[in-house]
C-alpha cells in the first residue's frame, strides 16, 4: 500500500459535498482545492456513524441512526483517556509560535467552538450516539470556511498561522468526515506543507490513516482506532512490524506505549460491534467514501 493515495486520475476532476468549490488532480497528481459555480457544486451528503472518541465522529441518519467511526489517538489523548506520558510528551513538542493574525485567531476560534461542542454533548453523554445534528453542524460550517480560507491563501501553516493556528487548520480538516473529496484534498495540502516544513508530519500521516480507515483500506500509522470486543484496537494495519518505525519517522510516538495508557472501559458485546460496524458501512457509502 502506497503511503497516500491518489483518489483519482491525474486529470480527473471531482466535486465535492458542498457548493462552492471543487477539487481536482492537477497532472502532477496532487489535489488541488478551486472555485466553482454553486449551480455547479453537488449536493451535500448527510449522516455518520463511528467508534468511539473525537476524529470519527458519530454519523447519523435523520432518524438518529448511526455511530461514532475511526478515532484518533491524539483526540483520544485530548479527551483525557491517555494517561501514558508518550501522548503528553508528543504534544509537547508542539510549542506554541504566537503569531498575532486575524486568521490565526479565526483559526483558533473555529477549533474552540469545535472543541467545546464536543465536551458538552460528551458531558450530557450524547456525543458517541450517532452523529449529532450540533457536531455535524460545527463540523461542516467550519469546513466550508476552511475551504474559503484554502482558497485566498493556501494550506494555513505554521509560518502563517502559527502553531497552534496551522494545528486548529488540522484539527478542522481531520474532523470533515462528511466531506471524502474534501478531506482527500486537504491531505494532498498537508503532505506538500509537511516535506516543506509547514506543518508536523504526524498530520499529515494521521488523516492518511483517517481517509484509509473511512475508505476501508489499511492504514500505516496505526493512529485510528475502533471498538472491538477486547476494548479499543488500532483499524487494519499496512504492516504490524513496521508501525513503530513509520511512526517513530513521523514524530509520533510508540503505539503500544499509548494503547496501554488508554483507560479501560466495558467492551462493547459482540452484537453491538456488529451493529456499529454495519451502521458505519451505511454511512461511509452514504457520505461516499466507498461504493
């Protein structure tokens, strides 16, 4: 398996799930994010479903159906189910780069509404059951502005945007579930700003992870994760003997270090894992991550 790969021909185009833009393989092979008519743009894909914790979230139908999907590893850490120091000490390497700009700032905001949405429907126990209208809502509202943003300047940076605004930009993108071509693009950005030193490699490498689990092909870095019967286990891996080492090239730290420092929690039964993996095939096909 390729570490990422092309989601179409190099002189294909595609439009995505909301109007406006479109994105489209230049003949290098990379993703480009343009504008586009609104008559022109396709129609918006609804619901999600999911697994457990903050990147996948849970993706519903209109009647409340769905799941949470794959979940990463750093917002699994955020939500203060990490209690290993790898997750802490990773982050911490990420010093802030306080730029003062009003993107940055925009930035910044767009996650903390993101962000404080999610610990409140967590809180009233709401967030891993389906695809929440209000999480959906943040989700898809600052994707659109992110793609606004795209498109006046490029991949929001850390030369940019700082630190921690290039992290929010991540954090925005890595959390576009409903929109595939979207996201696929947004990876094509983050790989180019990541070989330039723009932005953590470890970015780019989990919403690769990201877009593979949601497209059902194994993933190399091992940062997604799901509910199985023995408790949270990474999704299929490209190659078990070499995930510490692509992580470790990466910037992220040991896998099993982190799955031992996760909390434990009541598994779920066999039943309820097929049920939730049933709901997430719904979704991904819905959305239009696979066929």
């Amino acid at each position: 398996m390729r570490l990422a790969r092309s989601a179409r021909d190099a002189n294909n185009s595609r439009q995505t799930d909301q109007g406006g833009t479109y994105e489209a393989q230049t003949s290098t092979g990379h993703t480009e994010i343009r504008s586009q008519p609104d008559s022109e743009a396709g129609a918006r894909a609804t619901g999600r479903r999911g697994s457990t914790s903050g990147g996948g979230e849970a993706g519903g139908t209109g009647t409340g159906a769905g799941h949470q999907a794959a979940l990463d590893i750093d917002e699994i850490g955020a939500a203060g189910l990490v209690t290993s120091s790898a997750w802490t000490a990773a982050r911490a390497s990420d010093k802030l780069c306080a730029m003062d700009s009003a993107l940055r700032d925009q930035l910044l905001r767009m996650d903390a509404r993101d962000q404080t949405v999610r610990a409140e429907l967590a809180a009233e126990g709401s967030l891993f059951k389906g695809y929440h209208p209000r999480m959906e809502a943040v989700h898809r509202e600052n994707a659109a502005r992110l793609r606004e943003i795209i498109l006046q300047v490029g991949w929001p940076g850390e030369q940019l945007v700082g630190k921690d605004g290039a992290h929010a930009a991540w954090r925005i993108a890595q959390h576009s579930i409903g929109e595939p071509s979207f996201m696929r693009a947004c990876r094509g950005l983050l790989d180019e700003a990541s070989r330039r030193g723009d932005a953590p490699r470890w970015q780019f490498a989990m919403m690769d992870d990201r877009i593979h689990a949601f497209e059902g092909v194994p993933q190399r870095y091992g940062s997604q994760l799901r509910e199985t019967v023995n408790g949270l286990a990474p999704y299929p891996l490209e190659d078990v003997s070499q995930v510490e080492q692509w992580r470790r090239e990466v910037g992220l730290p040991l896998l099993g270090e982190l799955l031992s420092g996760i909390r434990e929690t009541p598994p779920l039964t066999a039943n309820e894992i097929a049920e939730q993996e049933a709901a997430e095939l719904e979704w991904r096909r819905k959305v239009g991550w696979i066929r």
